[in-house]
C-alpha cells in the first residue's frame, strides 16, 4: 500500500473542500435551491401548493397571491413573484419586509398589490398567512347592500361579518389596485379582526394562522357567495347559521383542515414540476 505523503494529502483535501463548496454556490445567472434564505421550505410548499389549489377551483386566475409570515422572522413575509399562481414553483418564492421591499428580488418582477399582504401582517399579529383573490362568486358581494352571511358550516368564519372596503371613500377614482402601503393600511384597518374582508368592485382577501386555513377560507368564501347568490334567487328569507352555531362549526373546521388539505395536495399534484 503506497501512503500518500501528508502534504499532498492536505493539498487534496482543501481542492475537495474547494469542489463542494463550488457545488453549493449558485452559478452565475443560476438561481439557488432555496430562494428565500432561512424560511422553512414546508412554509414555501404551503405557498405554492396553495396558489395551485386556488387556480384549480378557479377562485384566481391570472391575478391573485398567496403568501405567509416568515416562520424565522415575524417582520418578513414570503410571496411569489409576479406570476399567474397556477405556475407558481418554490423558486418562484421571495422574502419581502412588511413595507413591501423584496429582500432580493433578482430583477425579478414582483406584485403590485404586496401591500395588501405587508400592512395586514403589521396590523395583525396573529396572521400567518394572507390570500388575495378576485373571487367571481364575491364580486357581486362587493358592489350591492347584500352582506355576505355563512350559508353553511364550511364558511362558518363568514359568521364574524365581512366587511365591504370602499376604496372611493378616502382615495376618490384610483385604478381600484393597492399600490401603495396607505392603501394597504386602510385595507387592513377594515379588515379589523375578522378573516375575510371584501374590496369593492375588485374581490377579497382572507387570513388565518396558516397558509392552509387562509386557503380554506379563500375558497369557501368563493363557494358561499355563489351558494347564497342561489338561494337568494330562489326567493324567501335565507335560514343562515347564527352567531352560536358559526363559533361552534369553525372550531371543528379548523380540527379537519389537514384532511382537505392532503385532498387538495393529490388534486394538483399532478402540476407540480410544470
Ligand atoms: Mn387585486
């Protein structure tokens, strides 16, 4: 057995360290693994598998985002950029501070209405995550006197009152979109502390504790408001679930969401990778 002589060993040892350390760094013009430093890539799965939910069940199209507070730091939050969410991938997935800047947006687009999601979380520390649709079901919700009430134990949530944000009130004609953070700010000052706010002529967002329950409820908002836009035509007065009966039904949601979530987790699973 021939030994190496230890100088050369040294010499191989620090090209070997020199080798891999060259694998982990991304490449010029590559993008690395895992675009938002630190986060916990199950919390960047849950925003990607979240978006592709939403644009299955066609509550967003080409528009709309999903996004959750950094698990690592409560002043952070992480979002795509902008993409339509049906082709949201984890690469896709950046940091941003609650005033809307991205952390590195890599000369990378990002969406307008960020703000929606920065100033919700600074007003309200128990959310975890943000969903921003232009939900067709809600649209009508937004634009007349009807208010959207729970119709069935699913939106039970809807039982704390959504609340109508007349952007025309203190902004007068604007393009409708949350561009800017005083937008945002009024946003969520009307959202209060419930989990569903509508925007007038433009959709909603909801929140929760975490990505899968703001999901939830985007969606089932969606499947409210066509519900009760059907009951309301068959004319009569709507039997809606009371105060009580919405406390008590929201709980239990929230026991079973793991199972609608890992159902739609198979649903979409199928478009990942695309
Ligand atoms: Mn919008």
């Amino acid at each position: 057995m021939t030994a190496i002589p230890a100088r050369r060993f040294v010499r191989l040892g620090a090209l070997a360290v020199c080798a891999v350390l060259f694998a982990l760094a991304p490449g010029r013009g590559q993008t690395p693994a895992t675009p938002a430093a630190g986060a916990d890539t199950a919390v960047i799965e849950d925003v990607v598998v979240g978006s592709r939910i939403l644009a299955d069940f066609g509550v967003v199209d080409a528009f709309g985002h999903v996004s959750a507070r950094h698990p690592a730091n409560p002043n952070h939050f992480l979002m795509s950029r902008s993409l339509a969410p049906a082709l949201v991938t984890a690469d896709d997935v950046k940091e941003f501070d609650l005033d809307g800047n991205a952390v590195d947006a890599r000369g990378r687009p990002v969406f307008l209405e960020r703000f929606i999601h920065g100033e919700i979380y600074k007003a309200r520390p128990d959310v975890m995550a943000v969903v921003h649709t232009h939900s067709p079901g809600v649209i009508p919700f937004t634009v007349t006197k009807v208010p959207l009430r729970p119709m069935f134990h699913n939106a039970a949530f809807l039982g704390a009152g959504a609340p109508v944000w007349e952007i025309r009130k203190d902004f007068g004609e604007t393009d409708m979109l949350v561009r800017d953070p005083l937008l945002g700010k009024s946003l969520a000052q009307m959202l209060g502390d419930k989990s569903v706010v509508l925007m007038r002529g433009h959709g909603d967002v909801t929140v929760g504790p975490s990505v899968n329950v703001a999901v939830f409820r985007a969606y089932y908002t969606d499947v409210n408001a066509r519900l009760q836009t059907q009951a309301a035509a068959l004319g009569g007065d709507i039997n809606f679930l009371t105060p009580e009966e919405s406390v008590k039904a929201d709980a239990i949601n929230l026991v079973v969401l793991d199972r609608v979530w890992n159902l739609w987790k198979l649903r979409i699973a199928p478009t990942l990778g695309k």
